[in-house]
C-alpha cells in the first residue's frame, strides 16, 4: 500500500485591517521551528488543549513539539486573551457577552502564531480550526475516517476572528450512542466544532415537574389540564396562579441546586390533552397558553439569574405563531416537522420572529423508525436541503440548531460534515462543491472518482429506490474503489462502507420476505448490525430496540434481547471481519444483485389527448382510496371558458395539519399562475371544488395537504391523468388499476414497483406479475402488444415507468400522452 505525502501546507489569508498575514513557518524536515507556549496561569483544559495541539502539529510535521509555558512573545501561544495580558492583539472580547463564548483570534506573524479565545470551549475551537488549515479531518467518528496527512514544511498565513453563526450546532442521535461509541462520537463533535457553545434546555419539561411535585399535585388536582371532564391530562391547567407558581418555584429550584445550569426548558409534554377549562380557553390559543407559562419563568428567572434563557419549541399544537410577545429570554425553536396549522416552515419563522427576540430551529436529520439508515432516505444525506436550509434559517434569526439524527454515518456522514461546518459559517454553502472534493480527495485518493458515483447513489437529493439494482451498483463501485492501488487509510472506510452496503442488502432480504424467511432475515440483519457497529455506518442501538417492538411477524428470543450483554447472547459476535470476508461479499454482491437491462426513455410532459390514437375502450379502472402529500393531476380543456367540477374529502389521516389547498395552472398561462385556488377543511366530509379557467389545452390540478390523505372524485368524461416518473412517483392509497400505453415499436416495458399487482398486456393477459420485494421490472413486449393499452391491476403501493410513458389513467378517454408520441403513432 501507498502513503500519501503532503510536502507544504499553507493558507494565505487577509489580515483583519485588510493586509496580507505574514506567514508562521512551524515545522520543517521533520524538525518543530516553534514551541507551544501556554501562560503560568493557563487553566487545566488550556494545558489539555496545548497538549493536542502539539501531538497533531506532530503528526502532521512529523516532528516534535514542546509545551512550554511564557509571555506570548514568540511561538505557538495558546489560551485566553487574559492569560496573555502584555500581548497587544487589537482584539477583545467581552466576557460578559455569552453570545461571544467562542470567538477566538488565529493570528500568525513573524515570531509565531496565536490561537487566543474568549473561553476555553472557543480555545479548543481554535486548535481544530487550526488543524484543519493545516490539512487535519475528522470526516466521521473513529480512527477509520480521520486523515493526518504528512507535510514535510508546515507554515501558515492566517489573521481571522472567528464567531459562530449559531451558538448551539447540536447533531445528536434520537436513541443516543452505544456506550462503545459515545467516545468517538464526542470526538468528531470536538474536533468539527459541532458543539453546544450555549447549553439551550429544550426536552419536554413537563412530566419532569410532574414527577418531582406529585404531593402537590395529588393534593390540588386544579392543576392539571381539565379533559372530558377529569383533571388528568400531564397538560398543565396554565390559568391557575397557583400552577404558575409552582413551575416559577421549580425553575428556580433546579437553578439553585445548580447555578451552573445555563437554561431551563418549558417545552410541554408530547402529545395532545391542553386543558379544556374556560379560564385557559381565555388565555388564547395552545401556543398562548404554553407561552404565558415560559414567560412566567422567565421573569422570574432572569430577576434572580440573569443571563439564563428558557427554551421551548414550537412544535405540534403550540407550532402556530403566538398573539403575545415572548419574553426576552425566552427562546423558540422552530420545529421543521410534527408541526400543526397547515404553516410552512417560513410561515412559522416569520410569525415566531414578530414575538421573540431569538429562535432556534428544532431539526430532524434522520429519524431511525422512519429512514432505518438506508440510503437517500433521510435529510442528513441531502446536501442540497443542508446547504440551502442552515444559511436560510440563520438569515430568518436562528441561533440555535438541534438536529436529531442517527448513528448512520453510512448514508448521512457527508452530509452531517456538511452540516456541522455550514453551522459554524453558513457561507460556506458556497463552497459545497469544493468540501465535496476536499472529501473526496482526503477520504478516498485515488478512488475518489468511482467514491463520487458511490455517494451520489446515497444522497436524498436524488434517492434511488431500494432495490438489486441499486445495492449491485453500490458493491460494484467499492470494488472498482478497491482494485485502486491506495493506502491504508483508504482501505479501512472502503471496508466500512462494504459494511453498510451488505446492510443494506439484508434490509432488503428483511423487508420483503415473509414467514419463516422473514425471521431468519430479521436476525441475519441483527447479527450484522451488532457486529458491524462500531463503524458508526448504522444506528445498531436504534436498530435493536426499536425494529423488534414495530414488527410483530418477528421475534426475538429469550436471551438475544438488545440489552443481554455479548458473551450471553448468543446473536451478538464481535469477531473482526476478515479480508477474505469482505472480497466475499462484494463478489457475492455482484454476483447475485442484478443491474437494469433496459435503457430508460426520456418523455416530455406537454401532454394532449390519446383520441387521435382511436384506442379500444376498455373497463374503467380506479385511482385508489385516497392521494397522501402533493399529487398532481392533469387534465384538458377543449373549449374556454370552462368550469371543471370535483368532489374532494381532505384530512382522511390527519385532521389537525391545516387545509388541503387546490390550485389550478394553465399550461398556456404567460407568468404560469394559478387561475383558481380551493381550500379544503380536513374533516372528511364530501365538499365541491368548483375550478374555472379562460384557458384551452393542458392544465395540471396540483394538491398538498401535508400528507393528510385526500381523496379526489370527477365525472367519466372528464380527462384526467397522473404521472408517475422516479423523481415524482404518483401518491396513491389502497389498491389501484390504472392503464398506461406501451408506444409502437416498444420492445421493452420497464419501471419500478414497490408492492404486489399484475401487469396486463395489450390484450389483458398476465404479463408480469409483481412480487412484495420492491424492485424494477422488465416485461417484454409481444408481437401485436404495442401501440395498445397496457394495465396496472389491483397493485398496491408505488410504481413508475422508465421505457413508456409515465401516465396513467383509469380508460383510453381519460388518458394524455406526450403530443411527439401521439403524433408519431397516430399517423
């Protein structure tokens, strides 16, 4: 194996008055040109934190340097602007501003360099910020993915003051880390400075005080919140002024046992049950009522503890925009999901805005019950979403990130790198090209080039279906990575990540099985996700407690449950994976996973009728139950003016996020607005949506209802198609039959499906049937069998077609086809 050589590393950079820095020679062939210097008086974590810099300023250089303590005047000087008094550095920093608790100065000059910080936490961001000038990463946790290139002459020309853009850069796993990993996981935090330099309390705080006070609450049941009649609910009776003071008196209570604590939370319990009472109906609505509570502990908390905030989200029920203003100190994190009212995120941020001073985003970047670490199915791994979402919200006033995520450093590690130095400076999404290289470059080396393709089948942005295919391209692309003369670092996260395609794979074995088969996949995956789980690819810990309680086709015996430890269960093995093992599985993966064999067509989706094609008629067909999320329909006017008369029932799942919304756009409407706009209540009731139009040709009725479920109803002689492509596949519920068209000279019909149905030829015989395994399918194309309607029967969940027109209908007279396919064959 190869080892890869740096020979300089050098970062020029303006000075703060706008002059070039000189630059700090540091290290040369092998020998250190500065010592690290710390003050007399330096504090135990400045002594902690010369100590690394000098050990990875070594590794780097090869080199030793030596920890010594002085006045600043020359060397590597580390520590706190006031540990260094006689230093004129032209910088300060105001110790009694927190919201400057990690602003530090990295200054080199002729004699050396200074790394100065506000507080030791903005000292250690000094030394990482420094390593990574230098050509230091920590892309994921662990030994694997750290890169300490060797750089034979080590200087740097630097003059910043650095200030994170959000105080709190919180990326922490919904069902936390496996002891095993905690430290690791801590380290890559540290060292990307994806740290909490504001401790914001935020976790629902209202079983909490139930549970230290249940005396008082047993003996005044007044304050709990009054549901059906019973004060039972862990909601809070808010109007009760004694109520109040007992969450003002326990706020207070927890700061005096520990003065420490930066902040206190007032987010209410999860879930419904608000009180009921007329006293509380008069303090407003959720949101007002949850508010006046952390108000009150505001007032009384900065009084006697200033500078302490409060937190709470908006989120749920109290998600809407309040009518009062929030106290100062009171900060709200705005929650990008589980939200109610029918908002939009920017709606919410704009009306939290006008009430409080600071706010918070309460993010979700993976949620392991909801993507179970697979590829593309989570908003860690959409560099895209990342890089426009944080310098957005941080232009919208938020301070503050918490972003749930997983111990899936497989599918979303780039991602949650992206992430972590988007939040320390939001301006680098301009330069998300060159991190992605700089990844690639460090990470990879010279299989950088088949590691690109290899991520972008993992990345959300543009997610790929599960399927033989997709895991066959995964194992081809390692393997094309590892046949690529590269060191020992590269082989090691090639290893990892052949790890992670394998569980992909036994997902997917997992997944789509039944019976006997599916239990014997359920404790293959579980087997593989344990002794793979030090690699930070996947969330085993999510995995094993959660995955068991969900599925109940599936047991785990006596003995194998996830909290018995190894050595008394027997499905936990931390047997290493051997070289020959891992060449097995990619070449079984090859092997077995089968690639496409169809070419997919491109369509255009300037739509007109299919009368011209004097298609057969055929037995209607029906669009399912119901639509969940934005769905698409398209239709065709002949004649205008005309009004296009539905039948729609909105919030069939959910009744409480907001309305769902119609609009209709004319494909010949010159600024491409909506002519007409319905909202619907979601209570389930039939209603008429009633659309007019002064346009002739294609329209398109688009529907969101924030995947509330919406069934939508029209007349048999109204046109009326959806098309379903693999970026937009069509949102349909329940059992479906739809018919498409299979052009003339078609010789393959592909696509993909995601549940069982039939595909019935041109002359409604079964020509393919659809298996549970998700999947795409290749069906060929009979003599006589093109140009005729094809048919999705009785399938049940997603498909969308690659080789023919992606448009389905419920007949031949409710069908559009692209206008070159309609010209072409009906000549």
């Amino acid at each position: 194996m190869k080892r890869a050589y740096w020979s300089f590393a050098c970062l020029f950079l303006l000075s703060l008055d706008g002059h070039t820095a000189a630059t700090a020679q540091l290290a040369r062939d092998g020998k250190a040109l500065l010592p690290v210097i710390v003050s007399q008086s330096a504090s135990a974590e400045t002594k902690a934190n010369a100590a690394t810099l000098a050990d990875y300023l070594g590794r780097l250089a090869g080199a030793k340097f030596e920890v010594r303590t002085g006045d600043g005047a020359n060397g590597l000087v580390i520590g706190r602007t006031q540990d260094f008094p006689g230093l004129k550095t032209g910088v300060s920093f105001d110790s009694g501003d927190r919201t400057q608790d990690e602003d530090y100065l990295l200054r080199s000059h002729d004699h050396g360099l200074w790394l100065l910080g506000a507080t030791d936490l903005a000292v250690q961001d000094a030394v990482w910020d420094l390593l990574g000038r230098l050509g230091y990463r920590q892309f994921f946790p662990g030994s694997h993915w750290e890169v300490i290139p060797r750089v034979a002459a080590l200087a740097i020309a630097v003059d910043v003051r650095e200030h994170p853009a959000y105080r709190a850069r919180h990326i922490w796993y919904g069902f936390g880390p496996l002891p095993e990993n905690r430290a690791t996981y801590e380290q890559w935090c540290i060292r990307n400075r994806a740290v909490e330099g504001f401790d914001l309390s935020t976790g629902h705080a209202y079983d909490g005080i139930l549970a230290r006070h249940q005396a008082e609450f047993a003996a005044h049941p007044e304050y709990l919140g009054l549901v059906g009649g019973a004060r039972k609910s862990t909601k809070f009776c808010i109007s009760n002024p004694g109520l109040r003071q007992l969450v003002v008196d326990d706020a207070l209570a927890q700061l005096a046992r520990d003065p420490n604590k930066p902040s206190i939370s007032m987010e209410p319990s999860d879930g419904g049950g608000w009180c009921e009472c007329p006293a509380c109906a008069k303090l407003g609505s959720v949101t007002d009522r949850a508010l006046t509570l952390a108000n009150a502990v505001a007032e009384a908390v900065t009084r006697k503890y200033p500078g302490k905030l409060v937190g709470m989200y908006a989120y749920n029920e109290h998600s809407p925009p309040p009518h009062i203003q929030a106290h100062p100190a009171v900060v709200v994190s705005v929650a990008t999901g589980y939200i109610r009212g029918g908002f939009t995120i920017d709606q919410l941020l704009d009306g939290w805005s006008q009430r409080a001073v600071t706010l918070g985003i309460r993010e979700y970047y993976s949620i392991n019950p909801s993507d179970r670490d697979l590829p593309g199915a989570a908003r860690g791994g959409n560099l895209e979403y990342l890089q426009q979402t944080i310098p957005h919200f941080q232009e919208r006033s938020a301070r503050f990130m918490s972003a749930e995520s997983s111990d899936n450093w497989g599918p979303n590690g780039l991602g949650y790198y992206v992430a972590a130095r988007l939040l320390w400076d939001p301006r680098e999404a301009n330069r998300l090209e060159e991190l992605k290289a700089d990844f690639f470059d460090k990470a990879f080396g010279p299989g950088r080039k088949p590691m690109e393709k290899f991520y972008q089948l993992l990345d959300s942005a543009h997610r790929q279906p599960l399927s033989d295919d997709l895991i066959g391209r995964m194992y081809r692309l390692l393997d094309e990575a590892r046949r690529i003369d590269h060191d020992d670092g590269v082989g090691v996260r090639l290893e990892d990540l052949v790890l992670y395609t394998r569980y992909v794979e036994l997902w997917l074995d997992y997944s789509s099985a039944t019976g006997a088969a599916r239990q014997q996949a359920f404790e293959n995956l579980l087997r593989h996700a344990w002794r793979m789980r030090t690699s930070n690819m996947v969330h085993t810990l999510a995995l094993w407690r959660d995955l068991p309680h969900r599925d109940k086709t599936v047991k785990v015996p006596a003995g194998a449950e996830w909290q018995v430890a190894e050595g008394k269960n027997s499905w936990k093995s931390s047997e290493a994976f051997a070289a020959t093992e891992l060449a097995d599985l990619v070449k079984s993966g090859i092997t077995t996973r089968k690639l496409l064999d169809f070419q997919p067509v491109a369509f255009s989706e300037n739509l007109v009728p299919a009368a011209p094609l004097h298609l057969t008629p055929v037995e209607a067909g029906s669009m399912g139950t119901f639509t969940r999320g934005p769905q698409t329909y398209y239709t065709w006017i002949e004649q205008a003016p005309a009004d296009i008369h539905l039948k729609a029932k909105a919030g069939l799942i959910y009744d409480a996020l907001g309305p769902a919304r119609v609009e209709f756009y004319p494909a010949a409407e010159p600024e491409m607005k909506s002519v007409a706009h319905v909202e619907l209540v979601p209570d389930k009731l039939e209603r008429a949506v009633d659309l007019q139009t002064n346009f002739t040709g294609l329209h398109r009725i688009e529907i969101t209802d924030q995947t509330a479920g919406t069934a939508v109803t029209w007349s048999g002689d109204l046109p009326m198609t959806v098309i379903s492509t693999r970026d937009h596949p069509a949102q349909l519920q329940g059992r479906w039959s739809l018919y498409f068209y299979v052009p003339k000279g078609t010789k393959i019909v592909g696509g993909f499906a995601q549940g069982q149905g039939e595909v019935l030829n041109g002359s409604g015989k079964v020509a393919y049937a659809l298996e549970a395994k998700p999947g795409y399918f290749s069906v060929p194309v009979g003599e006589g069998e093109d140009g005729r309607l094809w048919k999705f029967q009785h399938l049940g969940g997603k498909v969308f077609l690659l080789t023919v027109p992606p448009c389905l209908a419920r007949d031949s007279k409710e069908l559009l086809l692209p206008a070159d396919v309609v010209e072409k064959d009906g000549n």
